[in-house]
C-alpha cells in the first residue's frame, strides 16, 4: 500500500507492544499498590470500544462491524504511551501521572455500567434505535410510490430522472455513515443521534413542500448523510447495553427494523400516496422521524469511553484530585479520526483481491434488490391494474422471507460452530460462515427465476410471484449477515475498514442499478430482464463455493493477511517475553524480601528494620 502503509504497519507494531507492555505493567503495578498502601482493587469490566462478538458466540455481530464504520484498529484506539513507574520508600511517582489504582472503571454491578440498566429500559432502548432506523431505510423505497404522482405534477416524463431520487438517498446513505460514525466516538451516540435526525427530520420537510423535482434530488441526499448515523451507530448502542450470551438475540429484535425497511416502504408509501398524494409520502415520515428524535432525546448514552471520560472528570471535580483517569482520555483528534475513516476503506477495497470479488458480489445481489421496487410497481400496477397500495403488499413475500432468515438465527449458528475449530484461535475459521452463503447463494436466483417466470402473463395467479419473494428475501438476508461475518473474521483489526468500503460500494451500486430498470425492463420485457437479473445470480454461485473450500489459501496469499499474521506472532512473542522479565523481576524481588535478616523489631515505635531492602511503615 505504498509508503503510508508501511508507516502504517510500523506504527501499528509499536502500539500493539506498548499496549501489551502497559497492560502487564498495570496489572503488577495495581498489585503492588494495593498489597503495600491497602488501596481497595477497582474491579475491571470487559468492556472493549467496539464491543465485537466472536464468531463463536455471536454470528450476528457483523452487523454491528458492517453497518457501524469504527475504522480505528484495537492498537489504535487502546495504544497509550508508555507509562513508566519508581518505588520509593513511602510513595509511587510516574512519569505519565497515571497511577494505575487511581483508574475509573465499571464495577461488576456498577448501574452506570449500561449492561446493568433494568432490562426494560434496554429493551426500551434496542426499540427505540430500532425505530429510528427503519424509518431512515423506509424512506429509501418509500420514494418509489410517490413517482408517479411526483412525474404528473412537475411534468416529467423520464422515469430514470425521477429514479435518480433513490440513486441520491443510497449513496448519501454511504457518505454519511463515514463522516457521522466516527463523531459518535468523541462526543457519544446521544448527542450524534439527536443532531442528526433533528437535521434529517428537517431535510424531508423541503421534499413535502417542493416545487420542483431535482429540489428533492438534492435534498434527499443531505438528508440520507444524517440520517446515516442511525444505520451506522444504533447497532453500537446494542451492543453497548447487551451481554455476550443475549447480543445475538438483542441483534435479531433489532435487526427487524432496518432489514424490513426497504418492503414496509412501498407498502406504506403505496397506500399513503394513493390516499393522501404523494407529498403525504414525506409527512408521514416526517412524522415518524419526529416521534423517533423525541424517543432518542429521551434515552441515556450507552457508550463506554464517554460514560467512563464523563466519570472520571466528575471524581476529578469531587475531589480536586487531577490523577483519576480512565483509559479512554488520550483519545485521537477529530481530525484524525476522520482522516482514517475517508481512506482506509477505499485502500482495501481496491487493494485486496479477496474484497474485489466479495463487494461485487454482495454489490450485484444489493442491486437487483433495488431493482425489485422498479419491477414490482411495473408488473402490479402497470400489467395487473393494481392499484398503488396493493401493490405495496406484493412486497410482504420478501418481508417474509426477511423475518424467516432472522428467527432462524441459532439454526445458523449451529452450523458456523459445527466446523472444525483453529487450533491457533480457538474458534472456528471465517470460512464457516460461507457455508450458510453458499445455501443463500442459491436462494436469491431460485426467488428471482421464480418471479421472472411467474409474474407475466397476468393469467398466472398473483400469489405465485409474491411467494417468490420469500426465498427472495431470506437469501438476500444471509448473504448480507454472514458475507458481513466472514470479511470481518478474514481482516481482523481491519474488519471495520473492509466492511465500510462494501457499504460504500453496495450503496453506490444499489442505487445507480435502479436507473437501467425502466429502460430494461421496456426492451427486454419483464419476463426476460427478470430472467437476465437470475441468470447473473446464478453465474455468482461458485464465488462462496470457491471461497468457503480454498478461503484459507486465498487469505493466505493476502499481503495485508499476511503482514496482520505476522504481527500477530511478533505481539505474542513481545507479550511472552515481557511476561516472562515481569515474572523474573517478582521472583527477584520476592527473594530479596525472603532473605532480609531482621535486625530489630521496636513494637512502641513500629519500626521494622531490615538488614537488606529496609522500609518504614508509620504506626497507625
């Protein structure tokens, strides 16, 4: 990756060693403290800044890494300088000022620790960013149902100029996720949610009262880049406030929103508009996102390092003692952040072979399910004489299919941990989650020949192409979920950067993919472009067949695999050996104190004098 790549890894090396070096010296050092001067042992949680479940124990959380960009890697956001520590005879001095016992952290039953909050109100919460964003998602295909009346009133009669109004939401959908989402980790997710969908409740308001069609072009890509910040950070929230047993569980309710999105979209919008018109299609999200911003205002932050900054400074102010701190305060700047977030994605994404084939495959599926809301319109309402509402519920198949791929969830997990485990990791290999992709594999080109082959003529049964939908829909969510989990167990601390750039390339398609289906869809007839748009699915099929028997090999070939493979090593090695001198200095250490003579005891003064190694201890 050139020069600043190379300076990339170098830097990554040394905050893996310093991070690994601080934790040992923390650990002995705390030890020391508490067993000389009795200062009380502050209990540690787990509580990582990204909160990523294991393949083993979580296969639903790649969503939180797909849909949430946090590109920093572990080194980057945990990697401290180094602290170094002197022992006198009556204090601890250090050069950093950071005396480990003086470390603010959640206890295990700690009610500021959002994992410990009452299980409605996380329940409350989970439903609350759930909420927020189905609505974002909805108003992505809502659009489609007001088409129609949007070409009447402003005389438009290119339906590919109208489209465009899909193409802009997605693809500021994409934009914003990576501006929005790193913002959440200086300022929380509270705050982020707030301002974001007040501004993107605020960008529909231009649309409802537009006087012309590219005025909402415009505004809905404004729109989307706020209303960005629910797709990319709300799976963070759940993961904020859920243990590892139930983050599965808490991802499947959540997920329910935003998957079933883009169908309750032209449902909803499909009876508003036929109703009320087609600017109510924009009211009623209005409306919506309204009700949402008020609950978002209403919940409490759930991001650990800014809870645990927040504590700290308020134990600082309490007792106008600066040495509390936690291990969140030497944060990187905004600027920073922003830097990595706006180029690691694209670096990987056109440097790595192993993602150039995962985002065109998950791009292309991502797509033709765009493509679904041109053709779907065209088959009920234009061939069948549907009205738009009606229509609308054609869509319920694919939800279907959505709801049966999310319950069945432990059914998947079962498979992914079924496979042989790594001896080095302990857990199974990436490659075990492509096993329920290539089963996906084949349902999205069945769901789609099935409606190709069924939706004209009109004489064929309506419910015969609705039904289609159902393994439609289900393998367009397992290829989504676990296509997500395998690029995140293959890139490890560059999981989150692998997965942005696919969300960048997945939206940029799925929006500019639309734009042929009128054109296409009038000249290949909507029998042939159906079977066109399967017959690609089904050319697709080897991608995860080749992946899930060779993926070992082909990651091993990666560059960048293989630089994170030998670091790995090189950590584990650094980590043994400063391990093994700490153990050595105690043994040392604990052997002078064992072989110290004691000269002379004085019980009135409380003196211990010691031949070697004296130190005072002060009657109490």
């Amino acid at each position: 990756m050139g020069k600043s790549g190379d300076l990339e890894k170098e830097m990554l090396h040394e905050n893996d060693a310093s991070a690994l070096a601080s934790s040992i010296a923390h650990s002995s050092l705390r030890e020391e403290l508490e067993k000389d001067q009795n200062i009380p042992r502050t209990p540690r949680t787990s509580h990582s800044v990204s909160s990523h479940g294991t393949i083993d124990s979580d296969p639903l959380s790649p969503l939180e890494r797909a849909l949430t960009p946090n590109l920093l890697t572990e080194a980057e956001q945990l990697g401290q300088p180094d602290l170094t520590f002197s022992k006198t005879a009556t204090s601890f001095a250090t050069t950093g000022s950071r005396i480990p016992s003086f470390e603010v952290d959640f206890g295990p039953d700690d009610p500021d620790d959002p994992r410990n909050w009452p299980l409605w109100y996380r329940g409350v919460t989970i439903a609350t960013v759930s909420l927020s964003t189905w609505t974002v998602v909805l108003y992505s295909t809502s659009y489609t149902s007001s088409m129609p009346g949007m070409m009447e009133e402003f005389h438009e009669t290119n339906e590919v100029i109208a489209t465009l109004g899909v193409t802009t939401y997605l693809v500021g959908l994409a934009v914003g996720s990576l501006i929005l989402a790193p913002l959440s980790e200086i300022y929380g997710r509270r705050p982020v949610y707030m301002g974001s969908l007040l501004f993107y409740c605020l960008m529909v308001l231009p649309c409802a009262l537009a006087t012309s069609l590219p005025e909402i072009l415009v505004v809905r890509f404004f729109g989307a880049c706020a209303g960005a910040a629910m797709i990319s950070n709300s799976p963070g929230t759940v993961a904020d406030i859920t243990v590892e047993n139930y983050r599965a569980l808490a991802f499947s309710i959540w997920s329910i929103g935003p998957m079933n999105g883009p169908v309750t979209g032209p449902l909803i919008g499909g009876f508003v508009a036929q109703y009320l018109g087609w600017r109510w299609t924009n009211w009623i999200v209005v409306i919506i996102s309204g009700v949402a911003w008020l609950a978002c205002c209403m919940i409490k932050e759930t991001y650990p390092p800014v809870l645990l900054k927040s504590k700290a400074a308020k134990r600082r102010k309490e007792t106008g003692d600066d040495r509390w701190w936690c291990r969140y305060d030497n944060s990187m700047t905004a600027l920073q952040i922003l830097k990595i977030n706006l180029s690691r994605p694209f670096i990987l994404s056109f440097t790595e072979p192993i993602l150039w084939f995962w985002n065109a495959y998950i791009a292309i599926i991502y797509g033709i399910l765009y493509l679904c809301f041109v053709a779907y319109p065209l088959i009920y309402t234009d061939l069948r004489g549907w009205s738009p509402g009606l229509s609308g519920l054609a869509f319920v198949g694919i939800g279907v299919g959505t709801m049966i791929a999310i319950v069945t969830e432990p059914l998947a997990r079962k498979i992914v941990n079924s496979h042989k485990k790594d001896p080095e990791t302990g857990r199974v290999p990436p490659e075990a989650s492509v096993s329920i992709i290539c089963f996906a594999a084949f349902l999205c080109p069945i769901g789609q020949l099935w409606f190709s082959w069924t939706s004209t003529p009109i004489t064929i049964h309506w419910i015969w192409p609705i039904l289609a939908g159902v393994p439609f829909g289900a393998g367009n969510c397992l290829v989504f979920i676990y296509a997500s989990n395998y690029l995140a167990g293959s890139y490890g601390i560059y999981s989150a950067s692998a997965l942005a750039g696919n969300a960048v390339v997945r939206s940029f398609l799925g929006g500019t993919l639309p734009l042929a289906g009128p054109s296409m869809y009038a000249k290949l007839t909507p029998h042939w472009a159906g079977t066109l748009l399967g017959l690609v699915q089904v050319a697709l099929i080897p991608i995860p067949f080749v992946f899930y028997k060779w993926g070992d090999k082909i990651r091993a070939r990666s560059p960048l695999i293989k630089q994170m493979r030998e670091d790995q090593e090189r950590n584990n090695k650094k980590a043994a050996r400063a391990k093994k001198n700490q153990e050595k200095a105690d043994a040392e250490r604990g052997e002078v104190m064992l072989n110290g003579e004691v000269d002379e005891v004085d019980s009135e003064k409380g003196v211990v004098n010691k031949t070697a190694n004296p130190v005072t201890i002060e009657k109490e």
